[in-house]
C-alpha cells in the first residue's frame, strides 16, 4: 500500500467517472482508469456476466425486470456511484478482495491477477 501527498479525491472521481463512462459506452478495459489514495491504480474491466462492469449492469438490470427498485438509479447511475464508493469509502479486507463500503453502497476490488497488474473493480452494489 502506498500513500501519495499530491493525490486529489475530486480529481480522481472525475477521471474515473469518465473512465467508467468510456467502459459502458465502448464495451473495453480501462487499465488505469483512476487512483485510490493507498491501493494505487484501479482498473475498470467491462467483465462478463459474473465479474466487472458487465456484472454490475446486468445484476442491476435484472433488479428492475423483478421490480426490487434502485431507488430511482439506472444501473449505469450505480456504476457511477461505485467510483466514489472506491474513493471515498471505508476499505476492509476479505481473503485476496477489498470491500469498500460508502454512502449506502458497496464495492468489491479483485485483486491483480496474472494478467492485472491493479486492484480492479469486480462488483458493487446499494446495501438493503
């Protein structure tokens, strides 16, 4: 874990918010979507139907068609929050994965794999 004095929440919320929006609008991996103040670099993977971005769309989506509202958000509004959820949020660890939990929300980072060299974000969501 690393510290870094220049870092700027707001700034980075922002970067990562446009990274975010990029991965929902283009289907495609950000590798350096935006910095967290002790894990460093987070990547934003669009995934599959189990893991990343394409996870928390479809999980959300699926919350809408079985009428369990998200207090009015649309799924990519969710994905959106997780940013600032990542950023601002309190961390606990579970085994190789970060929690991250903010304002009502959850975040879970998988830890960098083979092929990641980042803490990237697996999955998120509004706790009930």
């Amino acid at each position: 874990m690393r510290s870094d004095s220049a870092y700027n929440a707001s700034d980075e919320s922002a970067k990562g918010k446009m990274n975010a929006l990029k991965v929902m609008d283009e289907f495609c991996d950000v590798g350096v979507a935006f910095k967290h103040p002790t894990l460093g670099y987070i990547s934003l993977l669009y995934g599959d139907r189990e893991k990343g971005i394409r996870h928390i769309l479809s999980r959300r989506e699926r919350e809408i068609a079985d009428n369990r509202h998200l207090d009015g958000q649309v799924p990519r509004d969710v994905v959106l929050k997780l940013i600032d959820v990542i950023i601002f949020g309190k961390m606990s660890r579970s085994g190789p994965k970060y929690i991250i939990e903010y304002d009502g929300y959850r975040a879970i980072l998988g830890p960098p794999g083979s092929n990641q060299l980042n803490y990237w974000l697996l999955s998120g969501y509004k706790v009930h």
